[in-house]
C-alpha cells in the first residue's frame, strides 16, 4: 500500500481538510509541518501570531494522533525539508491545502518543482477559501472588477458540505515530532481571553457564534467589543476553521457576505502581488507621504490626542486585536490626517494582529488610504469625533484604554491635528494626484 504526506501550512485542523481525506484514503499517511523562517523571522510576524500558531500546532499534532496520523515537525526552508521528508517516508504524492499569498505561491512553486524532479506528486486541493474556482476571469491585472461585480460572480457557487475528521488509520511505526515552545522563538506573549488556540476552541466559538449572536450580526457588526462580533477572524487566518463550515453554518446573508470580501481580497492580491509595496490606483504613487516618524510613533502608541484613535491603538498593543470599525478609522487617521505612508501602518498592523492576514490587511489598508480597487473615496477622511459620537456615545470604550481620560490628570496629550483642516489638505492631496498635477 502506497503512502502520502500532508503538509500542514494554513490549514491547522481535521475537520472539512480535502487533503488529509486524499491521502488518508490512499493508503498510510504522514503529517508535516515546517517552520518557516521566512515566515517566522519576517519583522511582519509578531509574538502573539507565533504564540497561536505554535499552541495551534501542539493541538493538531494531539488531533491527528488520535487519528493515528504522526505529524513531523522540521525548522527552515520548505524548499529543502518537504523533499528531504518525502524522500526519508517513501511517500508517492504529497498533499496540500492551496495557499494563495505571493510568497506561498512562490514557495509552493519551489517544493512542486524539488518533488517532481524526485518523482512524488504535489497535489493541491482547496479548503483555505470558499471557491477560487469560480472567481471571475481577468484580462487585464490593471482593471479588477469591483466587489459588486466579483460578489455577482461568485455568489451561486456550490461551496457544498464540509467534511467531518478521517477514519482512524493504523499508526505507523514513526513517532510524532513534538512542537517547540513559544519561548524558544521569542513568543512567551499572554495571548487575550476569548481567542484560545487550537481547533477546538475555534470549533467553541463557530458553535457560540452561530447560536448566540448571529441573529444579531446585522447590528453587532460594527460593535467596538470584538466579543461581540464573530471573533472567528484567526481562525479563519490559520485555517482552525474552513470558511466553507463557518459559511454552511452560518448562512446568513450579510455575514456569508463578509466571507465573500475576505474572499474579494486574495482575489485581488493573486493578481497582483505587488500591492504590498504599491498601489493599485497608480496615480496616487505620487501623493507626498512624510517619512514622519515622530507622528508615526505618537500614533502607534495611541497618544494623537483622538480618544477613539488612541484607545484602539492601545488596545491593539495590549491584546493584538481590534474591531474591524476602528481598523478603518486608524487606517484612515495616520494616512488621511498625518500623511504617513501607508506601508508603514500596514507593517505595524501586519506585526500587532493575532488575525494578520498579507490579503486582507494590504487590502484594507488601500481602502482606507483610498489607493485600492473598489476603495473609500479619495475625498473622504473619517471624522474620530463622529466615530466617537455614533460608535462609543457613552465612552465605554475609551475609558476602558484611555484611563487617564477619568482620572482627572493633565496626561492626555493636545490634538497632534486639526482633523478639519487635515482632512481639507487630504482631499486637495488627493484631487490633485488624481489628476496628474504635483501634490506637494
């Protein structure tokens, strides 16, 4: 009987997993996972993304026992130890959950070409989205069609019904490889309450979120309690989850709805890989961005003098979390009202978030900075003392990270802006890049 591996990358679970079913019905199979350093030591990946991930990893290698599936875990370059693993097993293919970053496809590209030339099968299967298979065709990188376009496209497809674990198989005579501690790379990090890692505590929160609070998305959505709102972000992020059982189990429609955007934007980040460093709007390559790194560290700390700004830059310290509203309102700040590159708030988010995820947050960073498909208009700043107003009206939020705001102290820093006077300077910014005249 042949026998297969599994390679483990964004896919961290055993239910609805294509690839674990594939190989599993092929004979024996093997599991492994490879600690990147690419990914790993990227300054973008920070401890509390190392810390979920690795307790993420230590409660796959129990889940696959009990299927009597041993993971094996090596440290470096993919290129070299996925081979060197199929080479020591004698395995004839080896399995995986289609990745779809710039850097994983060029790294999948790499393992395929070093597998093939040794005679073992790469074999991708889908699991990580909803259905790459039915995105829209695209002939021209330059002109992506707009989320509406793409939701129409997409929107019928038959995901179909996710997948429980594998049968058990007989355990074959390889013992499991047991999962570095968080400390050994840096990460001995509290991660917050409510995003325990692991399948499992993922699983928990599908179940609470679909029984409890998914009849009041519509309204919730917007909440600045994250507990309030799905919180299924990372799990999602590090496949504890696979959209296609979040969206079965949810079916409603703005919620599946929000599916799709995530969707919509590694749709948009496959065909063009370089909106990492540029963007997709190339006339606003020209906008005069500070390289102002006083302004940039008074907004990274959460001391602008914004309540609202600062409050969710201090819980995103604190926690690696925040609601996705005020995502947008940061974003928007730093890029709108102090003119700061963009590249480097999406750096420092990239860093921060247990939920960092390469396509959403470069897409959700051109959004705010109206530089991306489908984005907020270039004549819109958001206003901090309206999100305060309409989202936080009896300042629940801010007291809660802003505790000097209460205590009656001088600390709280002044405006670092006029919002007003910052958002007129934006839109004739903005105006003038769009139109191909000098913008400083």
């Amino acid at each position: 009987m042949s026998s297969s591996l599994v390679w483990f990358r964004r896919d961290l679970r055993v239910h609805d997993h294509p690839a674990l079913w594939q190989a599993m019905s092929e004979g024996t199979a093997f599991a492994l996972f490879v600690l990147d350093s690419h990914l790993l030591g990227a300054p973008t990946t920070g401890p509390r993304r190392v810390r979920f991930l690795l307790e993420s990893l230590r409660q796959l290698r129990e889940r696959l026992g009990q299927l009597g599936v041993p993971l094996l875990v090596r440290e470096g370059p993919p290129e070299h130890w996925v081979p060197e693993v199929a080479r020591t097993l004698g395995v004839v293919a080896v399995h995986v959950t289609a990745d779809f970053t710039p850097y994983s496809r060029r790294r999948d590209g790499r393992v395929a070409r070093n597998l093939e030339s040794a005679g073992v099968r790469f074999v991708r299967h889908h699991g990580a989205l909803l259905a790459p298979w039915a995105w829209p065709k695209v002939a021209e990188a330059a002109r992506l069609p707009s989320f509406t376009s793409f939701y129409r496209a997409v929107r019928s497809a038959t995901v179909g019904h996710p997948l429980g674990p594998p049968p058990p198989q007989r355990t074959p005579g390889v013992p499991a490889d047991p999962v570095p501690s968080p400390a050994s790379f840096g990460a001995d990090i509290r991660l917050p309450a409510g995003i325990e890692p692991g399948e499992m505590a993922a699983r928990a929160r599908l179940d609470r979120f679909a029984s409890e609070r998914l009849a009041r998305y519509v309204e919730a959505r917007n909440s600045l309690d994250v507990d309030a709102t799905s919180g299924l972000s990372q799990d999602l992020h590090f496949g504890l989850l696979s959209p296609r059982e979040v969206a079965v189990r949810c079916p409603s429609a703005p919620f599946v709805r929000q599916l799709w955007w995530r969707e919509y934007a590694h749709f948009v980040l496959w065909h063009r890989p370089d909106l990492t460093t540029r963007p997709y709007r190339l006339e606003f390559e020209r906008l005069p961005w500070r390289q102002d790194r006083a302004s940039f560290e008074r907004w990274r700390k959460g001391e602008t003098g914004f309540p609202m700004v600062d409050a969710a830059m201090r819980e995103l310290a604190a926690t690696g979390r925040m609601p996705n509203r005020l995502r947008m309102l940061t974003a928007s700040f730093l890029t709108k009202d102090l003119l700061v590159d963009w590249r480097w708030g999406m750096a420092h988010f990239l860093h921060e978030l247990v939920d960092g995820d390469v396509a959403n947050n470069t897409f959700g960073w051109q959004w705010a900075a109206s530089l991306g498909v489908d984005a907020a208009s270039p004549f819109r700043a958001f206003s901090p003392a309206r999100h305060l107003e309409r989202f936080d009206p009896h300042r629940d939020y801010v007291r809660r990270w802003l505790p000097e705001l209460c205590d009656g102290s001088d600390a709280y820093p002044s405006p670092i802006v006029d919002h007003q006077e910052a958002a007129r300077r934006a839109r004739e910014l903005w105006r003038a890049a769009a139109v191909g005249e000098n913008a400083c």
